[in-house]
C-alpha cells in the first residue's frame, strides 16, 4: 500500500479533535496496514472482521467500566 503514510497521517490529525482513544485506532490501523494489508488472502477478510468485532467489544466493555 503506497498511500499509507498519508493515510497514517490523516488518522493522527483526525485523533486530534475526536473522543476516540488512540490505542483503539493504533490497533485498526495495525489491523489494516500490517497484519491483514489484502484482503486477496483466503480468509483474511473473516478474520479481519473477527479483530475489528473484538477491538469494538473491548472499548466498549472498557467505557462502560469507565463511565
């Protein structure tokens, strides 16, 4: 992916003037730029749904322990 950089870019001025925590979004990004960078790979796009469901789970288990 040759527009990574700009999209890592984009992502760290959006965290600026949101509310979502940064490890969330450092572990999407990690998700889609390094552990699952095509989806041409047989299953990839099963588990990459799978990683994004548990990362969903898990901040919102975590904002509801911290309200």
């Amino acid at each position: 992916m040759s527009d990574i950089p700009e999209i890592e870019e984009l992502i760290k001025e959006l965290l600026e003037d949101s509310d979502l925590q940064k490890g969330w979004i450092e572990e999407l990004l990690y998700l889609v730029t390094q552990k699952y960078p095509s989806l041409d790979v047989y299953g990839s796009k099963e588990k990459l749904k799978q990683d994004i469901k548990q990362i969903i789970e898990n901040a919102v288990t975590q904002k509801e322990s911290n309200p």
